[in-house]
C-alpha cells in the first residue's frame, strides 16, 4: 500500500517556523522532531519572514493603493466614454433636425435637457412647432395652380401683374416663394438646350430624312405628344397623343415599322396600323 501524505495545519506550520526561526535547534533535529523534511522546514521559514513585514504596515496604506488603481480605471472608462460621446455627436450633426427630434424618448427617465444635450439638438428646436401658411397664402397657391394649367408659360412677374389684376396686394418675392413651393416653373426653353447631352442616358437619334426626297403624298407621316384638357367638368389635364402631322420625322413603310423618335410599342398601341392602311409605291 502507498504512503498516505501528511498534511499540517496552519498553526502547525506557525509554531515550527518559529521554532526554526528561533534557531535553538537545528534544522534537522526539528525535522526529526515533526517528521518533516528540512527543505520544507526552510520553504516555511521564508514564507513567515517576507509575511511579517505586512503585518507593520499601516492598515490604510493597501486601502489606499487599491482606492488609486480603482479610481485610475475610472477615468480610464470616462475618457473612453467621452471621445465616444464626441463621435456619435459627429455623425449625428449630419443628420436633419426632424430626425434628431424623432430620437428623444419622452418616456425614458433621462430629462428631455440631457437627451437633446446628448443628440446636440437645442431644446428650442425640440419643442418648437412650425407654423403652416397663412389663408390668404393658401387661396393664393391655389389660384397659381389652376392657372399654371391655363398659361404654363406664365413667370413671376406675369403671375404678379395677374393677380394685382384681380385685386390681391402680393409682390414678385411672394409669388416667387409660393411658386416655389408649388414645384411649378415656367414652360420655355431653357438655357443650352441646343447642346447635346453626354452618358448612357442620353441617346441620339439620328436624323433619318436627310438626303430623302418626298414627292408624293403618304410618303412620310409624324406625331408627337401633345397635352389636352379631357372633355369632362372639371377639366382633367394629361398627355395624350396628337393625330395631326407635325411635320416630317421617319418614313413609314411595310419593313420600318412606326417613329423610332417615339417607342414602337408605344404608338404601336396607340394607333395600330392605322398609319400604315395608306402604302407608299415603294413599300
């Protein structure tokens, strides 16, 4: 059967270190006398020595140590905090003030204060409510829509001479910020509109008459889009396509199909083959 190890409580430990630091006895009639080997004798020996020295010390210096070491690490987490706070602000700078003000939870136990502090939104933009136009702006932009209709080539000052016609004081700045809010503008050619657009998007048609000649009738038919008022109360507006020849676009044969300025499929739902009942001789 195997040796059962010894074990040695720590007032056992105690009382023979202080005997081998008394040094009364040797190491080895101590060990004789526990039955303990001498190197262990001394293992204990040093571990009472480098533990008597805590024992001196002032009970608030280890107190005070780790109060520091605590207190390091917190403001090792504010800072880290802090520059993460600077961030967020950052980004959310760049956001519009009806979002931010969509982020403040009115049932959160932060105060309002701190949340709009936090999102760097100013409490007055919180709270404030933004004021609808008046009546008399609102009877204004409605008068401007219906004649838009009417006269789309009406600008700023047509409209403004329009409406002192009819009695409402109003100035160009007015009409020019209702118009605005309206998305309407003036229908007439632009700036350089004779330049040629660039990309993937624009795409050129060419010019497929040239060098043609037309010597007969029904030789070359057109179209184009063209915006009417529908026949009903009241008057609906639309686009809609226009059966009156416009002027000479492509010619129109068995093998061609119909305008390619235009898609084939859809005048082709539009008119059928009605363009191509009339066949040109050379067809």
């Amino acid at each position: 059967m195997g040796r059962t190890r010894r074990t040695f409580s720590a007032h056992q430990k105690t009382q023979i270190a202080l005997e081998a630091l008394r040094e009364r006895q040797s190491l080895s009639e101590i060990a004789q006398k526990h039955s303990v080997h001498p190197s262990q004798i001394t293992a204990w020996k040093k571990q009472a020595t480098d533990g008597l020295q805590t024992l001196f010390e002032h009970p608030l210096t280890n107190q005070t140590q780790q109060q520091d070491e605590k207190i390091a690490l917190l403001y090792q987490q504010i800072g880290q905090l802090q520059f993460e706070l600077d961030w967020l602000k950052k980004k959310l700078l760049s956001h519009e003030t009806a979002y931010l003000r969509t982020l403040i939870d009115p049932d959160s136990p932060l105060p309002f204060a701190r949340q709009c502090e936090l999102l760097g939104l100013p409490r007055s933009s919180f709270y404030y409510q933004p004021i609808g136009e008046s009546t008399q702006n609102l009877q204004l932009m409605r008068l401007l829509d219906e004649q838009h209709l009417r006269t789309p080539f009406f600008g700023v000052g047509q409209y403004t001479d329009w409406l002192r016609e009819k009695g409402h004081v109003v100035n160009p700045k007015r009409i020019r910020r209702l118009l605005r809010l309206l998305d309407l503008q003036a229908v007439c050619p632009g700036p350089h509109t004779s330049k040629p657009g660039t990309g993937v998007a624009h795409k050129v048609y060419p010019y497929l008459l040239r060098h043609v000649t037309v010597s007969y009738v029904g030789q070359v038919y057109g179209t184009d889009i063209t915006a009417r008022a529908a026949p009903v109360h009241p008057p609906k507006w639309g686009l809609s396509l226009s059966d009156r020849l416009c002027g000479l676009v492509q010619p129109v044969c068995a093998g061609l199909g119909i305008v390619q300025q235009l898609r084939y499929e859809f005048l082709s739902d539009s008119f059928g083959t009605g363009l191509c009942l009339e066949k040109a001789p050379d067809c």
